[in-house]
C-alpha cells in the first residue's frame, strides 16, 4: 500500500539531487575539508561509534577535528554548541555523547552548513569537520564521503516509506569508503559487497562496565552474573546490545524502547537488582532519579583495515595507497 508513496519519494530524491549536481541549487564549500559518515538506510547501523573512533584517530595522528550533527531529538533544531553540561532533551543523545567521548568541539543543528560555519567561527583552529549522519545532505560540500552498512539495514530493499531505503544501493559505488558493521555485534564480520570501493569491517570492543552514578567504580560480567539484571536500550537496534549481554554470560529481562527515546523515571520502576544500559541511553538516564543502580556498557569500535589512513591520504589530495 505503501509503493506508490515510495514511488513519490524516489522521484522527489531523484529530482533533488540532480538540482544539486546541475547546480541550481548551491553548494556550500567551507574553508577546512568535510567528512561525511553516512548511510543509505534508516535506522541505527553504528555511525555514531565510527565518528567517535575517526575523531580520536585523527587527533592522534596530529590533526584538529570538529564535529557537526543534525542532533536528532534535539529541541528546536537550532545551531549551539554542545557541552558536556547539557540537558540531552535540548541537544541530542548522540551529539553529547560525542561531546563526552571525543576532545573537540560538537555543534548541532537542522542546518548542518550553519552548524559547520558555527563550529568554524568559534574554533577557527579546526583542521577538519566530521558530519554524523548528511550523506543526504548535499547542500555541504565533501571531501570523503563514508558509508556505514549492517547486513540487517536493508530489510525488504525498497524506498522510503514502504522500505528503509534512503538511497538506492548503487549510491554505494560513488562514495569513497564503505564501512560494514558486524551484524549483530557477532564476531564474524559480514561479507564485503560487491561494490568497487574500499571496503572495511568495523567491530565493537566493549569494557568494563561501570556505575553510572560513579564512572570511577566498574565490575566485569561476572561480578553481576547470578543478579536479578533489566537490561534498557533505546538505540537504532536494541537487539545487538541485547545479544552482546547475552555473549557476556548476563541473563537480563530485557525492555527495548524506540530510537532517542526520552525516559521517564517510571518507565524504569523495575523490581530487580540492577540495571543495564548503553552509553548512549546512559546520558539521558544520567538526569532520573533511579532506585536500581545503573550500570553502563562502554563500546569503542576497531576498523580494518585503518580507515583514518585512507581518510587522511584523502584529505591531503593524495589517492590511498
């Protein structure tokens, strides 16, 4: 029932783009290079981690990034910097927890072009802006372009709304770099695609988890096996942090909430022991008052091969080797 929206939307798309190709409509070029992690489907696939691991790489190998978001959640879509003191529910989930994980500045807004010239004009002595999230957002002019694809996104294949497709899967030949996330959070990485452009596999590394009222006080898996565990996650697939507590060894009743979901303190009333959460929930249920003690499970990701190696050959006009 749904098809002939689709059919709509694929035009609308169509016609959009090539406005911007022709150039009728303008693109904004910005005085530093842009990198663009994107994807083509709705839904969570694990930009989010990638931005955080290529701002902490890119700092590493001497470069000064900054970071721009739609901030999805956020109230009111206007351009602000982030602070790690901010109210999640005025900036977005992911925006402060890239502020909380990456040493550079973070500015949201619907606008991502105002939001670059914002993070420009406060730092100036930024090198390089990471967009999370803006494939789609062609009025932001790019150097590289980053797709981040899950063996589960794809779903039935066809276009918004009667599918998740933003993007028909052969946009994936014209960015620089595909990135596939283990699907799942399973150890076996899925099959590269049959595209021409590089290709890389990005796998989670989990921690230990620590206590969210006390970051400095944390515990392995064992130390809560045998509890009465709830294990809450409001993330684009709830299910791949379920399944990681399950390879840990920890039985938790599980409560999946939707996508940047703003939680009530009722919502987690749970008779049990502790709780279990990702960091990313983490920041919001930082400001409930909970009675369960609220454990965290910290995820960095690892790419092979190196992909700010590529990124970086790329940003100094060079083809990767």
């Amino acid at each position: 029932m749904l098809l002939p929206l689709a059919g709509l939307f694929v035009a609308l798309r169509t016609l959009r783009r090539w406005l911007y190709r022709s150039g009728l409509l303008p693109v904004v070029d910005l005085p530093v290079p842009v990198v663009v992690i994107g994807n083509i489907t709705v839904g969570g696939v694990g930009k989010t981690p990638l931005v955080i691991f290529l701002a902490q790489r890119l700092a590493s190998m001497g470069w000064r990034p900054g970071i721009v978001s739609r901030g999805y959640g956020a109230s009111g879509g206007v351009v602000r910097e982030v602070e790690t003191s901010d109210d999640p529910q005025q900036v977005g989930d992911e925006p402060l927890l890239l502020r909380n994980r990456c040493v550079c500045p973070v500015v949201v807004g619907a606008d991502r072009v105002a939001a670059a010239q914002h993070l420009l004009a406060a730092h100036p002595e930024t090198q390089v802006i990471l967009s999370d999230d803006g494939l789609q957002h062609y009025r932001l002019s790019r150097r590289v372009e980053i797709a981040v694809i899950s063996a589960e996104s794809e779903m039935n294949g066809w276009p918004l709304p009667a599918g998740p497709m933003r993007e028909p899967r052969a946009r994936l030949n014209e960015v620089d770099a595909i990135v596939s996330s283990s699907s799942g959070f399973r150890s076996a990485a899925p099959p590269a695609p049959t595209f021409s452009v590089p290709h890389f596999i990005m796998k989670p590394r989990f921690g230990d988890l620590y206590l969210l009222a006390d970051p400095a006080r944390k515990v392995t898996a064992t130390n809560l096996a045998g509890l009465r565990l709830h294990a809450v996650a409001g993330i684009g697939n709830p299910q791949r942090f379920f399944h990681q507590l399950d390879v840990l060894g920890l039985i938790a009743e599980t409560h999946p909430f939707p996508d940047h979901h703003a939680y009530l303190a009722a919502e987690l009333a749970f008779a049990g022991d502790a709780i279990l959460t990702t960091e990313k929930d983490a920041v919001k249920l930082a400001r409930l008052s909970v009675a369960l003690p609220v454990w965290v499970l910290p995820m960095d990701v690892s790419v092979e091969p190196d992909l700010a190696l590529t990124v970086v050959e790329k940003l100094n006009g060079r083809s990767p080797a």
